[in-house]
C-alpha cells in the first residue's frame, strides 16, 4: 500500500504494454512500484503525492474501441518538485516532448499560480502534463 494510502481518485489506464509503461513511468518519470499484480499485468504507481494505476488491456471495463492515442481529451497534470531531472531522463531516452517547458500563469480566485510545465505522452499516447509550481502572483 502506498504509505499516504490511496487518493480518493486515482486514475487507471489501460496500456499496451506493461513493461514499456513501467519504464516511461518509472525510469523517466521517477514513479515507483507501491504494489503490483503480476499475474493481472497490473501495478499502482506513486510519485510523492501522485498516485498511478496502469493495467495491461484485458478487456475488462473497456467502453468502445481503443485507438491510438488513448486518452484522447484528457491529461493528467502531475506536480513535481524538479522538472530539470525529469526533463534529462526523457532527453537521455530520446523521448520526444509534445510540448516543450514554458512557463505559464492560471488566474486562481484573485491571485495567479505560476508554473513551469511542459506535455508529453506515454508509450499509449496518453497526454502527461508535468508541473513545477512556480508561486503565486497578483494578477
């Protein structure tokens, strides 16, 4: 179990390939294992305060055809401490981005939050948004 215990949503997505997910998942993006199901090609991901679950395609759940890229009109924004670190291990695998790292404002009630964020998609196409928080301002 994840030592937070688990978030009162955590995605699941159907992936192609365990293994190739783990690896993006896990090797670039720093997720780690908190528990798996080897025998259901299954494993809960967590990164700090993020929470993951991926599963091989089984059939079970499915709503319609899956075509690539899945996920298609969601991504999941993932804060992160750091985003130099992440950025190096995607460029160390030749990982393309979708959308390079800029920095960007979001109007927040009276104030703005600041981050430092850029897009890029697993090996099933789902669209990862990863966010460094850069603080607030007035607007």
């Amino acid at each position: 179990m994840p030592e937070q215990g688990i978030a009162a949503l955590t995605p699941e997505l159907d992936v192609s390939d365990l293994g190739a997910s783990l690896r993006f998942w896990c090797d670039l993006l720093g997720f780690s294992v908190a528990y798996d199901r080897p025998a259901a090609r299954f494993a809960f991901l967590v990164r700090g305060n993020a929470q993951i679950m991926i599963c091989q395609h089984n059939g079970r759940w499915l709503t319609g055809p899956l075509e690539l890229p899945l996920g298609r009109g969601v991504n999941f924004q993932i804060t992160v401490d750091h985003l130099a670190g992440i950025l190096s291990a995607l460029d160390s695998a030749s990982w393309p981005l979708f959308e390079a790292p800029s920095e960007v404002w979001y109007r927040v009630g009276q104030v703005e939050w600041g981050q430092r964020e850029c897009l890029v998609q697993d090996p099933d196409g789902y669209l990862i948004r990863l966010a460094e928080v850069l603080g607030q301002r007035s607007p």
